[in-house]
C-alpha cells in the first residue's frame, strides 16, 4: 500500500514538474505565428534606410526563432511611399517605416518627431526621445491615429541641399523650386522658395528635367549613389533643417495589442538596435563620399553664407511660434522640446562643443 502511494505521489509530482516546465516553454517562446507586412517610404535596396528596415525584421525573425515574420516592402512595391501612414493606421499592413514629418499635413506636431531646424542633433533627439519624455509625447499624438511610434533610425546631421547655382544671399532663393520637406519647407517659403514634396525615387528625375531648381535629400552617401551630382553642382553644408532628423517605425495599435508581451519587447529591442546601426552607417560612409564628390565629380562644396543661415533661423522662430500658437498639440510638444534643447545646449556647451574646440588648438 505504501508502494502504491509513493508511485501515485511521484507519478503526480512528475505530471505537475512536467506541466510547469510545459508552461514556462510556453511563456518563453510563444506558439502563436505572425506574419506582418511592413512598407516603407524609401526605394528598394537603398543602402541603411531600406536595407535598415529588412535588417530589423531579420532580428525579429531569428530572436522569435521564425515564429514572427516581417515581409517588408519598398516605396510603391505595395503602397505608394506617402500613403505609409494611412496604410499603417487603417490596419492595411502592421507596420511602417518613414519619416514622421511626411505626415505634417495631417498631423502637424509630428514633424517634432523627425528634425527642427537649428534643433537638436542625432544624440540630442535620442536623448530626448528615451530620457526626456518625448517618446510619451509622440505616443500621445499618434493615438487617435491608431499608431504606436518608436525611434528607428537617424541620419545625423544632413547637408543643405544641392542647387543648380550659386546661393550667395537670401535673394538668390526666391522663385526657386526645391524639394524640402517638414518645418524647414515652412522656412523656405518665407524666403521666398516654392517647397515640393517628392520621395527619394522621385527626385534625380526632377532635378535633372529641372522640374525642381534644387534639393535637399540626406549626406554624401546617399546623394551620390542617387546621382544628385550629375544634376547640380552646387552642393551646400550645413543642413541647418535637419541637424539631426529621426526615422521612425510605426505599428498599428490593434496589432501591436494583439501581440505576447515577449514579442513586444523584441520589437522594442530590434528597433533600439537599428536605431543605433542606421547613424553609425552614415557617420562611416558620409566622408568617403564627399571625397569623391569633390575629387572625381568636381562638385562644389559650399557654405550657406552667414545672412542667410542669420535670416532662416529667424524665419524658423517665427514659424514655430506661429504654429504653437494656433495648434495646442503643438504648443505642447514645441514647449518639451525647447525646454530639452536648452538644457541640451548648456550641457553641450561644456562636453561636446568644448572637446570640438580642443581638436582645433
């Protein structure tokens, strides 16, 4: 009898360790598959942004050992490259990647969330985003859209575009059509230019048929394998409207729901881990490039003379006070951010700005 007993207990105890480690497996890596779509506003096989985008959904693949699968699409492989946002928040795909200052039009506070003119940089956004309650914010405005954002990617600073000529004083940009974006397409227009809103593909064709007189597009990189340089030959630095211009991956909130806990972190993760690849791809590539801009294609790199940077970053201000003051989302954002950027800014002042002095002794 007490043989009998002692196999009941044991066959029961092994029943229950069983189940328990059964249900640790399961929590663990979850049984559910997934299959996701995502589209993107860049081109196909474009070198960091697009192949950044594939490479994060291998990450995802290979931590959920093929149980999630992102398929990803390039700009008009699936979706035309500016519809990325409507596509994402009506449910059609589950993800998107692009570039928040796209969607101004509809959400005009969004464009906080990419670049400001005369803002911050790459490491400021970050800082903000994580650290500084931005991230919370850009939730917040997304909401009512039925999309959760997150940080993927960032180009560093840009340059200022390339002109078919000389840009001399502020006068020089009245009239001229130029593809720009976001606040600094607002800040363009006060000095006269005529924005236009074009996705990468587009671009090299409107400047070479001189639909466009000028663009901005990203760095050295980039700018060279699209053949910008045998277009214009005037290429300008800084790129005081996107010193730091963050990349975002968006998820349609009703998916993003129905996902286990242990996949919503591996999004988190992945994301945080292209984040930080995309700027390290640009801040190795983007000198090589511009020497064989300069060297090989004779392009003229050239500084946007001091009235001129002097009379956009007035425009600039006015601009943004102007939107806050018609726009409460706005104000709110705006508020965050300045309020981020002058601390940034008095810390810079003693840490980054001061070592970039020393190098110069």
């Amino acid at each position: 009898m007490k043989r009998r007993d002692f196999l009941k207990k044991s066959i029961g105890g092994g029943a229950l360790a069983a189940a328990t480690v059964a249900s640790t497996s399961a929590l663990a890596a979850p049984k559910q598959r997934f299959n996701w779509k995502m589209v993107t506003t860049w081109p196909p096989n474009m070198p960091i942004l697009q192949l950044g985008a594939e490479r994060f959904a291998k990450d995802i693949e290979k931590m959920s050992d093929r149980r999630f699968r992102i398929q990803v699409y390039a700009a008009g492989e699936l979706i035309p490259a500016m519809q990325t946002f409507d596509a994402v928040s009506q449910g059609t795909v589950e993800m998107g990647h692009g570039a928040a200052y796209y969607w101004a039009g509809k959400v005009p506070a969004a464009q906080f969330f990419t670049a400001v003119p005369f803002g911050m940089n790459a490491q400021g956004m970050n800082a903000w985003l994580s650290s500084g309650g931005g991230l919370k914010l850009w939730r917040d405005l997304y909401k009512p859209y039925n999309l959760v954002p997150f940080a993927m990617g960032n180009t560093g600073v840009q340059m200022g575009g390339w002109f078919r000529k000389r840009i001399n004083s502020v006068s020089d940009l009245k009239g001229l059509k130029m593809r720009i974006p976001g606040l600094g397409g607002k800040v363009m227009a006060q000095a006269g230019v005529n924005p236009v809103l074009l996705a990468g593909g587009e671009i090299y064709t409107a400047l070479e048929r001189g639909t466009i007189d000028a663009t901005e597009w990203i760095g050295p990189y980039h700018d060279l394998r699209l053949g910008l340089h045998r277009a214009a030959k005037f290429y300008y630095y800084p790129g005081w409207h996107e010193p730091g211009p963050t990349l975002e991956l968006s998820i349609n909130s009703k998916a993003w729901a129905s996902l286990p806990e242990k996949y919503q972190v591996m999004i988190e993760t992945a994301a945080a881990a292209a984040n930080s690849w995309m700027l390290s791809e640009f801040e190795a590539r983007n000198l090589e490039a511009l020497h064989e801009l300069k060297t090989k294609h004779k392009v003229k790199v050239l500084a946007f003379p001091d009235d001129v940077l002097k009379t956009l970053k007035k425009f600039t201000h006015k601009i943004l006070e102007a939107e806050a003051a018609k726009d409460a989302k706005f104000k709110k954002i705006y508020q965050s951010y300045n309020r981020f950027r002058d601390n940034n800014d008095a810390w810079g002042d003693i840490s980054e700005a001061a070592h970039a002095r020393t190098l110069k002794l």
